[in-house]
C-alpha cells in the first residue's frame, strides 16, 4: 500500500507518553489480571440523572437534528455566564466573553494557534497536563517550563521566569486544582500573575478543569475572580468533571473578549458548534441543582482520606492533596517514578502514573487517580503493603 508521508506539523507533535502505560495496562486486563487502575484521569462515577434525561428528551426535537449555528445555541451562552454568576460572582456578557468549547482540552489546544506566532514563547507548568504542549507545538511556538516545586506549595516561581523569557511571552498556562500535583492556589497568587502578566503583555489562560473539587473546605477559587482578570486572560471550564461528563465534549472559555473572539474565529473554520441535545443538557447542568457536583467532591475527599490513610499504613509515606481528583506521591527512595509505576504494575497491579509523564519537575514522583471506590482502593493498599517495599 502507498504510505503518504505525515506533515512536519504532525511528526513534530510531542510523544502521547500514557499511550504506552495504557497499552500494557489493556494488555494485563485481557490476559485475565485483576488490575486497579488509579492511573487515568477518567470520572467514574455517572452524569446526574437530570441531565440524562434532558438529554434524551432533547435529542427527540428536530431543532436539534439540525446544523446548530456556528457559535452554539444563545441559551447555553447565558446558562455558562449565569453559572459564573452564581458560583463565582463574576458577570459575563454571554455573547462576547463566553465561547462554547468540544470539551476543555479543544479550547486548550486551539489557544497557542490563536495568538501565537512561530517562535513566540508559551510559559507552561512542569508538572503540567499533556495537551498544553500539543497545542504549543501545532502553533510552532516555543515552551518555557515554570517548575511547580513542593517547596513552593507547587505554585510557579515567577521571579524564576527570564527577562527575556518573559518579553517574548505570549501566553502562560496555569491550572488550579492542579493535575497532577492536586494543589490549589488562592486569590493573592492570581493578584501576583495578573501583575506579571500586565507587566509583560501575557494572556493567562486559566484551566479550571477541577474547579468543583476542593477539600478540607476550601472551595477552589476562580481566576476571573480577581481583580483586572477579564483584561489579562480566559478561563477554560469544562463540564467533564464537575458533572461527570467527560465522554459528552462540552466546556466553555470565559473572559477577554479579544480572545474568546480569536477563539470563535478559529472555531468556525474547524466545525460546526456541538449537538444541539447536548446544548440543551450543558443548559440544565450548568443552571439546575450544584448539590450533585458538591456531593461529587464530597465522595473524592472521603477516597482521598481513605487512600491517605490506607497508603501510610501500608508503609508509604504519603501527603493529602488538597483538590482535584488526583493525588501526587513521592516515589520511595531508589526508584525512578517509571521504576516504581513499573513495579506496581507488573507486582501488583496497581496502575499509577509516572511523574515524568508529566514534565522533567514530575521525576520522583506519580500521579494516582481517586478513580476507584473505598473498598478498591484498600484493596490497593492492602497489595502495596505486601511488596514490602516499603
Ligand atoms: C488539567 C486538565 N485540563 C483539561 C482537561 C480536559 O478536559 P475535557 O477536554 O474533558 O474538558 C483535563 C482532562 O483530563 C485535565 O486534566
């Protein structure tokens, strides 16, 4: 067969690392394993029944067999301005700062192309999720790392950032409730890079995938809570996690206009706005009841004190996150993160992630998943401790 040769564009794009963990992980499953995987970022719980229904009932109306219009129904517009509104205090214009996105990570992607120029810089978190590299790689821009250390309360140095760096910067990506480090950051440090980011002419663009999850009380604060946001930067918001809604592709950007304008342009020339039954359902999540997504967090710190606890008296000595769904452990000492990932797997078959995955500051430790329910994670536990590794 004739093999046409793939673009630059596609053979430079960074390696899909969890490609090859999930690949193993599909392998032991089929060969008959009992595998506890606590290594993906996929909600296992399901969607609220309303929106299910709404859903259904939706994908009855003709209306909705139709081409919806290019920037999505006016409705869902103003139920995502509503809902910052509500849960945040912040007031959008649904028609000019909201930009309805196939899922967070699509908005996440498209950004760099919007408003990066080859060879301009993307400040990116190490540790940091994948897919911002995607997206700074399709725009032929350049990463610079902000290492996200434990010393640090895994919050980027921005004294650390070059002059230079910071002067050829056009967009710096931050994502609280962080993946994979699990930390949140509070209002004073959004004051911080909101002042960076005037200084040097930077579009913040504020992943807040796990917006809904905090725990010990602290409700995860937004960016465009803080003063000055809106003419910094966007916020990206998806419905995946708060509503458990990863497989349905809906989210938001919220913010700047001149960005979510570059955003809409960008969109009308890659599809047609999303289904519109799956409008309607985003309508009633975002506007009906929260009491699901807060009873959501709820059942993440209960697994997550439970896998604290569990982990420690296995031996392992492990620190709480404090949002998100995803806990970050230190390897223990002699192991590489992938050693360590290795020895869970073939030993165990426990599948957790390894930090470098994540970006070179990720090495020394994993990324494990509060994915699985109490007794599967003390059932985890209970096989760590017989490694006696510890
Ligand atoms: C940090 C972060 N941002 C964005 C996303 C993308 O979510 P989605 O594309 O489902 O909205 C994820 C998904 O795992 C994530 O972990």
């Amino acid at each position: 067969m004739k093999k046409f040769e793939q673009s630059d564009r596609l053979n430079d794009l960074p390696e899909q690392f969890f490609a090859k963990l999930s690949s193993k992980v599909m392998e032991k499953v089929a060969a008959g394993h009992d595998i506890i995987n606590l290594g993906q970022g996929n909600p296992d719980l399901p969607t609220p029944e309303h929106i299910v229904s709404r859903l259904q009932q939706a994908a009855e109306n003709p209306v909705n067999h139709k081409y919806s219009p290019f920037r999505g129904m006016q409705y869902v517009r103003e139920a995502a301005a509503a809902f910052y509104k509500r849960e945040y205090g912040v007031e959008l214009d649904p028609d000019s700062e909201v930009a309805l996105l196939f899922g967070g990570k699509a908005g996440l992607v498209e950004l760099p192309q919007c408003l990066c120029n080859p060879g301009d810089v993307v400040l990116v978190p190490d540790p940091g999720y994948p897919d911002y590299w995607s997206g700074v790689s399709l725009a032929e821009a350049e990463m610079v790392m902000m290492p996200l250390l434990e010393e640090n309360q895994f919050l980027p140095d921005l004294t650390n950032i070059s002059e230079e760096d910071a002067k050829r910067a056009k967009l710096m990506f931050l994502n609280y409730p962080n993946n994979p480090t699990g930390a949140i950051a509070d209002q004073a440090f959004f004051d911080e890079v909101i002042a960076f980011a005037e200084k040097y002419d930077i579009c913040v663009v504020h992943d807040f995938a796990y917006g809904s999850i905090g725990f010990d009380g602290q409700r995860p604060v937004s960016y465009l809570q803080a003063e000055r946001s809106k003419e910094n930067g966007v916020e990206i918001y998806t419905l995946s996690k708060t509503f458990n809604m990863a497989g349905w592709r809906v989210g938001f950007a919220v913010g700047n206009p001149s960005v979510i304008k570059a955003l809409n342009l960008l969109q009308d020339h890659l599809h047609v706005s999303l289904f519109g039954a799956v409008q309607e359902a985003a309508e009633s999540a975002l506007t009906e009841s929260y009491e699901s997504a807060l009873a959501l967090s709820d059942i993440y710190e209960r697994r997550r004190n439970t896998m604290v606890e569990a982990f420690n008296e296995a031996g392992w000595k492990v620190s709480a996150p404090k949002g998100s769904f995803f806990a970050w452990f230190k390897v223990p000492d002699g192991y590489t993160s992938e050693s360590f990932s290795d020895i869970l797997l073939e030993k165990a078959g426990v599948v957790v992630a390894p930090g470098i995955g994540f970006g070179e500051s990720g090495e020394g430790y994993v990324r494990v998943g509060l994915l699985a329910d109490e007794d599967r994670i003390k059932e985890a536990a209970s096989r760590l401790s017989n490694l006696h590794i510890f």
